[in-house]
C-alpha cells in the first residue's frame, strides 16, 4: 500500500473506532406501534423543576404531575381534581382547598396531603422561579396545612383567579414533600414523584421524555397507551416526516404542512377552545395624563389612523392564506364568548368599524392629515419556535399598507428585543403582530393594558380605574359591568388591530389515534393525552 | 523543540483568553436573557429579582472576573434554560453525540472520496477526471441543510430506508452523516488525487526501488515524513469543518448534539451555555493546531527556527 | 513553476491572470457561461430582466407552481411563493444580493487580510507573531455561532452579514499573504530594491504584491462560492439577510417547511446556489491549476 495512503488510512480508523465507541445504548426499547404513543413536539425547555418553566412547556409535566383543580376537556369549567371542594373567603384574601383522599404518589412516596400543596408552593417561593405565575404565587402570605386535607392560602391582596392558577390551565404542580426530604432537588431531578395516571420514566437530553402508565390511578383513569414519549423536534418538515413515516403517531404541525399530512390520511385534532390569539399591538399608546413616553407625533396616537389602520386589512384573505382559513375573528383582543364582559353586540357591528375598506382607509387618512405615502411606519416582525407566522403577517400588512397609501419598513428583530422595547415603553416607533396564549380576561387587561403591568400595550386612566374596580369586586353582576366597560372601551378606540383566535391543532395517524378531546386551555396546550384513544376495532 | 512547545503553548493559552473575552461580550450584547426567560406577567420586581439570582445585576467587568475565574476550574456556571443542569454537564451530554456525527461522516467522506480520488488521479486528463472532479465539487455547491431535507425526504419518507431524525443506532446516523460529510468530499478527493499523482511521479522512489533499498525504509523514513504534512493541516481544516456543519444538519435531523444546543441556547439567551460551547469549540480547535504545529516542529526542523 | 518565473524575469512579473488571458483556447467555457447566465447576467441587469418586482405580491396569487406543472401559468413560469411574489424575478434579484454580500466580503475581507498578511510576512518578529495569533483565534472562532450571537445582538442586516463573513474571511488571505510574502521576500530583487532606497511600502505594493496576486485571485474565486453558501445557512438559522430581501439562502429557509408541498420555493433558489456555486469552484480549479499549482493543498 502506497506510504501516502497511510494518514487516511489511519484517519478513517480514527473516525470508525471513535464512531464505535461513542454509540450509546439505543433509546428506550421501541415497543410496538399500538403500546408507544409518540408525540414529536415543536420543543420545550427541558427541566424537571416546574416552578423555572413557563406555562406552554409545562407539555412536559401534564400526563404525571396534576394540580388541585381540573380543566373539562369539553366545557373548559374549573373542576375537582386533587382538591374535592374549594371557596374563596368573603374578602377574597383567603381561598381554602378540601383535599382529596387516597391519593397515591408514584414510587411509593405515601399517600397525598396538605403538606404536600404548602410543599409544592414553595418551590414557587425559590429564587430561580420563573414559571409563568410565579409572581402570582409570591403574593401568597402564606399556606396553611388546617388538617391532613384542607389548606388555605392566604394573599396579600384580594384575588378571583386563584382557580384558573390552582387549574390544570396554571402552573402549581403537586409533588411530593416525602421525597424532596428523602432525596433531595437530585432526586427529584432524576425521577419526579406526582400523582397523574402516567408516571415519569426518564429523559434524553435534547431528544425526549418517556412516561409509563401506572397501574393504580385514584381516579381509575388508565390510558389506552402504555407508554408515552415527546420528542423534541425543532424543525417542522421533520416533524412531518416522522409523522408520515409512522415514527410518531401525533406531530405539531403548522398549517402548511397540516394540508400535506391531511392528504396523506393523517386527521386533525383541534383543541375544544382557542388557545392563541393573534393581534396586531400599536406602540406608543400611553395615555396616561403626564406620561412622558406619550409622544404626540406618533400618527396612530390619532384614532382615525387606528381606524383605517383596521379598515386596510382584508382579515378573511389573510385568515385564508396565511393561516389556511383556520381561526376565528378576534373583536376585541383577548376575549372570547364565555370571558367576562363579552358583549354579542360587537359582531354586529365588527363589519362597519373594523370591515375591509380601503376606500374608507384612504379617507380615514385623508382626515387625519396624510395623504397617499406621507404616513410612515416601522412594523416588526420576529419568529418563535412554533409560531412562524409573525413576518408572513407583517409582510401582509405591508402590501395592505401600502395599497391605501401606508408606507411601511419591517424590521425583523427577536422577540427578546421586541419585548423589552414594549416594557420599556420606547416602542412607539413601531406596530407589531404577536400572538398570545389565552389568560382570563382579567389577567389580560393587567398584564397588557394596566398601566402598573409590565407591558404597557394600550393604557389610559379610564382603563385604570375601571380594572381595580373590576379585580376587587365580587358580586358576579359587577364583575360583568367592569369587564364589559373595558372591554367596549377598548373596541370602541380601535385599541389594536385584533385579527384572529386560533385554536390548537396537531396531526395524528387515524391508524393509532382514534380520539382525543382536550381543551386547550390546559399549561401545554396539547393536554390530557390520557384521553387518546386508538381506533375502535 | 522544547522552547518551541513552550512558545506555542503560551500562544494558545493566550487564543483561548481572547476568545473567552470576545465571547462573553458579545453574548451579554445580544441582550437581556431576563426578556427571554420570565413570562409576560412578570412585572419589575420579577426582573430584579432573577437579576440578582443570576448575578446579571453586576456590573459588566465584575461578571466577568467571575466567569474567569470559575471557568478556569472548569465551571461554566449554570444554564439558565435547562435549569438543574450545569453548562459544562449540558455540553458533556451533547457532545459525544456531536463527535460521534462528525467522526462518521468524516469516515463516509473518506469513503466516498477514495475511490473518486483514485479514479481521477489515474484517468488524470480524461473525461473521468472531470466527472470525478464536479461529482466532488457538487457536494461544495449545495447548501446542506437542503441537502439533508431533500435526503431526509428522498430516503427516509418516501422510500422508508432510515429513520427521519434523533439518535438511536447507526440507521440514525447515516443521513446525517451523509449531509454532513458530503461538503469535505471534494477537499480530501482533491488531496488524495495530487498525493496519488505525486506518488505515481516520485522519481525519488523510482530510484530507491531500483537500488533496491527495502521499501519499508524508504517509505517509513523519507516519503511518509513528508507526506504527513499537508494531510495533517487539511485534517485540522476538515474538523473545524465539522464542527460547525453540524450546527445545521443537527437542527435538519434533530440529532441531540452540541450544534442543537448552542442554536437552542443562543435562542434563549442562556450566555452560560453558549459561552461554554463555543470556548469548548475553539478550545478544541486551538488544541488541534497546536497539536498539529507541534507534529509539524518535529517533521520537518525548518519551521522550529523561525 | 512561479517561482522560477520570478527568478528569471524582471522584478516585475505581469499576473499569470493576464498571460493566461491571451490564451483563449484554454478557457473554461462552460463553467463560465454558467456563470455569466446565473449570476453575472442576472445580478446586473436585474430591473430588466426580471418580470417583477420581487417584494411586490399578491396573497391571491400564492405558492401557484411553475408553468409545466398543473395550475402553473405563464404568467410565473416558475411559480410563487408564501406570498404570492414572482419566483423568478426573486430569483434574478437573489443573483444581485449574493453578488453584492459576496463581492463585499471578499473585498473587505480580502483587502484586509491582504494588507496584514504582507505587513506580517515582511517586518516578521514581534509583528507577525501578533497578527498570527489574531488569524489563530479568528479562524478558531465558530462562524456560526458568532453569527447567530451576533444576529441576537444587532438584528439581521446586510452590515451583519457582511461583518460575519469578513471575520471569517480576512484571515485565510492573511494567512496565504504571509506564506507567499515570506518566500518572495529574500529573493534578490527585493534586496536590490532595498539597496537602491526603497521604501518599505513601495516595496510591498510594487514588488511583492504583484507576485501575490495569483493565489489571491484562485482564493477569491472559491470564497465567492463558499460565501454565498454561508449566507444561505445564516438565513436558514435566523441569522442572515432581513426579510424581504430576495436572497437565495433565505428564500430556501423560507419555503422549507413546503418542501413537500409547494418545492419550488425552495428549489430553485437552491438549484440556483447549486449551480453558481458549482460553476465558481469549477472556474477557480481552473484558474488554480494554470495559474498557481502550489495552491493545489489549499
């Protein structure tokens, strides 16, 4: 052999032996089809410490770890789950939790108590936390374990969304005291403890988490499949292909490539409600009197420009192409027919406020003082895993503007920068689509349009003072008239471009899954797999 | 030979320190992590809170001396996204995985471009030549995340042959390895080509042959001394090469290496990690050329004097 | 071989580009007509040659497939895409950007590194140890992940694109520079030159670079190529041009999740780097093996 050939030569042995010798032990013995549900997912951060993880990866905690309320799959109401019974106190400073009996922990870690709740919300209280109601959870005084099954938390102040927090739709996972004082954060780490009828069978590191179904469930809940994997998947032609290849049997797929798995077989599942809502949020909305990041010049501060803004949007082409004719009309940002406050009457009039009409765009304009190219305006535009839509809506927008004389620049920045422009106020360059993840209307009204939230989207004293009214009343009427004033208000001053609700839909392989309810609202979105059901025979 | 190492050694020490700083500051430019990490409802005392948690409440030069003197422990802190892990756990996890990939499509590339090489090299001129030449040449020209979609499409959907994505056995690997390795074909074909040629030529050989000198000699002390040289530098280039290709075909194949978590860390803003990554990235690339300049001192005495 | 070229003539050798020039015969037609048809054509008569305007559309008329195949018209020959924005016009435009980022790149890259590489190879000592040891670290830097870092940090722009791609570049010229400058440098007319008063800069320009040019030549041929590879992976990544720019590599990114669906959208901006990237290495093998066969390791 020729002497040159001997550097390749030992190269390729290199590379071989090395090939060899880091093949690791192949993953979890892969059962038949019907005994594995496989479900290749857009990713999530992969921890088992619940309270640093927001609420869309919690995915990964909803088949073994529950919370004290449930969320119906078909109604999407507040039920029992491990708490029996629960009441707030006349203040609402105080919400006690009837606990339920004879509810076992996964690997013998004894029988669920109060102990248990007070535990778990102290993983709340930790410093990292950074779950999505962890500062909801740190208003908490304090929990008190009354008995072995009954603890009450007591606020600092007065709240009426501690069932949507202590719900499957929040974050506080019920884990077990008995094994963080046995073994500890390692221990918990490596092999978390719940009380759901899958139990946690184990990680690999940027690939999946396995879960295996246990045998003695306290509600007699016994999934169809044995096991359960979600696999982290990035890219979304990968996702199809695993699909189509039988490798997972349920995949996130976004709407392009639903229709190609649709015409392969394959079956939608739609979540029971929206999950998201789409809208597009203008930047330099604060009315606060005396608020100096108000800045007059910003041409949508006029609400005829919020107006025609509206009317040069064709929303039933853009539903149609952008996002495959799947969602509906959004009226007023963040609400839906059964939120607080929904006034039906807003239907009625969508057409004639917020209607496609650029020839009443233009004119809108006109009024305003801008003529055909003389209004400017920066839109942009970032993408998340998963929700790849945001430039392909912004890019619209811009050929919609720029029929009714809107000329428009789209910066593409990432979302952490986006985010911190619109918390910092110095956003009023800019217009930008986003879409959120349902939250109670009142959780929403704080977050983006309380001018002591954190997001500063639309805020004006109006909006102030009807919302602390709103968050201390109690009586359900009045709750209703807080909500309802907000929610006309912000219809009526054209607030933001609110385009769609979507709700969520994965694929699934009709030859493996042959129901499934969930609702959507549940942390994770894609929830109660213990429902898949395979086909009937 | 001894101030030589010394002196390369040092050289590197100091590459490395250059590449922490630039690393750390370009990470903290990118932004806050804080807006990446804490939900929407986290209003400002959350911020200062997991500020302060997080150290990111420091001024910038006392975050840094931190960093140093943790990382030359080893200790690249925590991540800020796969919270429980260490940054230098995560890339211990990942990497064997990265390494595994790189080295199997080196062995494919070697594998696809022997026998092209070969072929060129002795069809010299022909047709062949120039066949074998834009056979190579092509796996340069294409992008390689389309490359591994269209793969991944052709062999692993419609034909069933390989399974689309994640790590398990060799199946696993093979597309990936393929599209990561396609790209180095054409860089060691065209070396094997003018070794092959060279060596057919060597009038030195020629010579020792009819002299009848044992041939093992020959070959053992004068041609693969100097044939080791320009193979040695080509195989530090091809595994920097691979390093980061495998950024994108890990994304394409959801293979869990290293190139998923530093695209997945730099998306979350996790600085711990991507510091962690790309100092392990080009500490192993520095170590190489070391490692290489030192065999080079040793090969061939010239390069020691300069 | 070049170096008895510099040897035998006077201490000015003409470019072997020039010599090679005057011999038609040897021409690489094919990989050069490729060119001239995919990038250079296209690249600089765009506004003319493209049906279009590439960042106008229509969302009525999106993702329709090229005219051969069922639903194609005419009216796009090679389809549309996500938004309804005439393939082949953004196409013809993509053959602009790619060529302004790469030709920005490898200038900017090539001067720099050209300027250092002949000052690191002709002082030497404390001055080359410095440069080598910033061409050591910028070429152990991983581009990518400087890149996507970089992107989260400024935002996607043709500066950022352009800044990547120089910081990883610069160095490969530096290098060659070096090592060529390093051998021309105790040839004797440059010790005649230094003899009669020249200066140091005088004769770096005059004297040594021309004999550099060469092998400076053969790199940029094979970066333009390398180049418009790396920015189509930046954009896959989110770390390349901004939208809407048509640019190959991020019109592939784009349309790869209808792969399966509407694969125009993602072909044919790849089919297009396919060639024009095949046809540049072809044209710089060429020109490397008649015009500098000491590159042949590069």
């Amino acid at each position: 052999m020729r002497p040159k050939y001997f550097p390749f030569m030992l190269g390729l042995l290199v590379a071989l032996a090395l090939t060899l010798v880091t093949t690791p032990t192949p993953g979890l013995a892969q059962a038949t089809k019907t005994d594995r549900l496989v479900f290749a997912s857009a990713g999530f951060s992969e921890s088992n410490r619940f309270w640093t993880v927001s609420r869309p990866d919690h995915l990964q905690y909803d088949p073994f770890l529950e919370t004290l309320l449930e969320v119906d799959p078909k109604s999407g109401e507040y039920t029992p789950r491990l708490a029996e019974k629960w009441y707030p106190s006349a203040d609402f400073k105080e919400w006690t939790f009837i606990l339920r009996k004879g509810v076992p922990f996964h690997f013998g870690f004894g029988q669920f108590t109060a102990r248990d709740v007070v535990h778990s919300h102290s993983m709340m209280m930790r410093p990292e936390a950074t779950a999505t109601l962890a500062g909801f959870w740190r208003q908490v005084e304090e929990v008190k374990a009354v008995n072995d099954h009954q603890v009450v938390f007591r606020f600092k102040q007065p709240t009426t969304v501690m069932d949507y927090g202590a719900s499957r739709a929040g974050d506080l996972r019920i884990v077990s005291k008995a094994q963080w004082d046995k073994e500890g954060i390692d221990g918990f780490d490596k092999r978390p403890a719940g009380t759901g009828s899958y139990r946690y069978a184990g990680r690999q590191s940027g690939l999946s988490v396995s879960f295996e179904r246990i045998d003695n469930h306290w509600r007699g809940e016994k999934p169809a499949f044995r096991q359960l994997e979600f696999r982290l998947v990035r890219e979304e032609s990968t996702r199809l292909a695993m699909l189509l290849s039988g490798e997972a049997h349920i995949a996130d797929l976004p709407r392009e490539l639903q229709k190609d798995a649709l015409k392969r077989g394959m079956k939608i599942y739609s979540s029971s409600f929206p999950v998201d809502w789409m809208t597009i949020y203008l930047g330099g909305m604060y009315f606060m009197p005396g608020d100096p990041a108000f800045k007059a010049e910003v041409p949508w501060t006029n609400k005829k420009v919020r107006q025609a803004m509206n009317m040069a949007v064709n929303r039933k082409e853009l539903l149609n192409t952008v996002f495959a004719g799947k969602g509906t009309y959004t009226y007023v940002t963040g609400w839906l027919p059964q939120s607080e406050g929904w006034n039906p009457e807003w239907q009625r009039r969508f057409d004639g406020m917020y209607g496609y009409n650029p020839a009443k765009a233009k004119e809108l304009l006109k009024e305003a003082g801008y003529g055909p190219g003389q209004l400017k305006m920066k839109i942009l535009a970032f993408t998340e895993p998963g929700e790849s839509e945001g430039p392909q809506v912004a890019e619209a927008l811009g050929i919609y503007y720029k029929d009714v004389g809107i000329e428009t620049e789209i910066e593409v920045l990432d979302w952490a920068k986006v985010r911190e422009m619109f918390r910092k106020k110095t956003i009023g360059c800019c217009i930008w689509p986003n879409i959120i993840s349902w939250r109670p209307s009142e959780e929403s009204i704080r977050t983006f349009n309380y001018s002591k939230g954190p997001n500063h989207h639309y805020e004006n004293e109006f909006i102030d003072k009807t919302y602390l009214a709103w968050a201390q009343a109690i009586k359900p009427e009045e709750r209703q008239r807080h909500a309802r004033a907000i929610a006309d208000h912000l219809f009526e001053e054209f607030a933001d471009i609110p385009l769609f609700w979507f709700a969520n839909e994965v694929v699934a392989n009709p030859k493996v899954v042959g129901d499934w309810v969930y609702p959507g609202l549940g942390a994770g979105r894609s929830t109660h797999f213990h429902l898949v059901k395979p086909p009937a025979k | 030979m001894q101030r030589y190492i010394a002196r390369r050694a040092l050289q590197s020490l100091l590459a490395i320190w250059v590449v922490t700083l630039v690393v750390f500051s370009l990470a903290r430019i990118s932004g806050n992590p804080l807006d990446v990490m804490l939900p929407l409802e986290a209003g400002p005392e959350e911020y200062e809170r997991v500020s302060k948690y997080w150290g990111l409440d420091q001024p910038l030069h006392t975050q840094y001396f931190i960093f140093l003197s943790k990382a030359v422990r080893g200790d690249f802190g925590n991540s800020w996204k796969w919270h429980g892990e260490s940054a230098m756990g995560l890339v211990g996890q990942r990497l064997p995985a990265t390494l595994q990939l790189a080295g199997f499509a080196l062995a494919i590339s070697l594998v696809i471009a022997l026998p092209i090489g070969v072929l060129a090299a002795v069809m010299k001129g022909t047709g062949w030549d120039t066949a074998a030449k834009i056979i190579a040449l092509l796996g340069q020209s294409l992008p390689p995340f389309w490359l591994g979609i269209v793969l991944m499409w052709i062999f692993a959907v419609h034909l069933g042959w390989f399974p689309t994505s994640g790590r398990g056995g060799i199946q696993h690997m093979i597309l990936p390895a393929i599209t990561l390795g396609w790209f180095q074909v054409a860089v060691v074909m065209r070396l094997l080509r003018s070794s092959m040629l060279d060596v057919l030529d060597s009038e030195f050989v020629k010579l020792t042959r009819i002299k009848g000198l044992a041939e093992w000699k020959v070959v053992w002390k004068h041609c693969l001394r100097n044939a080791s040289i320009a193979p040695l530098t080509v195989f530090a280039i091809i595994a920097g090469g691979l390093m980061t290709g495998a950024v994108v075909t890990e994304s394409v194949f959801s293979w869990p290496g290293t190139g998923q978590l530093v695209v997945d860390a730099v998306r979350a803003r996790d600085f711990q990690v991507v510091q962690a990554v790309v100092i392990v990235f080009a500490g192993i690339f520095i170590f190489t050329n070391l490692v290489v300049d030192i065999l080079y001192a040793y090969l061939d005495p010239r390069i020691r004097y300069q | 071989m070049a170096t008895e070229t510099i040897r035998t003539l006077p201490w000015y050798a003409p470019p072997r580009v020039a010599q090679a020039m005057g011999q038609v015969s040897r021409y690489p037609l094919v990989p050069l007509a490729m060119l001239m048809f995919l990038l250079v054509i296209p690249a600089v008569f765009a506004p003319l040659v493209a049906p279009y305007d590439p960042l106008k559309g229509s969302l009525a008329n999106r993702l329709k497939p090229p005219v051969w195949q069922q639903g194609g018209s005419i009216d796009y020959p090679l389809g549309t895409d996500k938004l309804g924005r005439d393939m082949l016009s953004r196409v013809i435009y993509g053959a602009r950007v790619s060529l302004a980022v790469s030709l920005a790149a490898i200038v900017v890259g090539g001067v720099l590194g050209t300027v250092l590489g002949l000052m690191s190879g002709y002082f030497g000592g404390r001055v080359d140890a410095v440069l080598m040891r910033l061409v050591d670290i910028s070429l152990s830097f991983p581009t990518i992940l400087v890149a996507l870092v970089l992107v989260a940090a400024v935002g996607p722009s043709f500066g950022t694109v352009i800044t990547v791609v120089v910081v990883f570049l610069w160095a490969r010229y530096a290098r060659l520079v070096r090592g060529e400058t390093l051998s021309i440098k105790e040839r004797d007319f440059i010790a005649r030159a230094r003899v009669a008063g020249a200066s140091h800069i005088r004769i770096m320009a005059r004297y040594i670079f021309p004999n550099v040019v060469n092998s400076l030549v053969v790199l940029a041929t094979l970066q333009v190529g390398y180049v418009i590879l790396l920015e189509s992976t930046l954009s896959f990544l989110g770390a390349g041009l901004p939208r809407p720019t048509p640019a190959w590599g991020l019109m592939i990114a784009d349309g790869r999740e209808l792969i399966v669906t509407a694969w125009w959208v993602s072909m044919l901006p790849g089919l297009a780097i396919m060639l024009t990237v095949l046809s540049l290495n072809l044209l710089g093998d060429w020109l490397r093996d008649h015009l500098d066969p000491k590159l042949r390791n590069v």
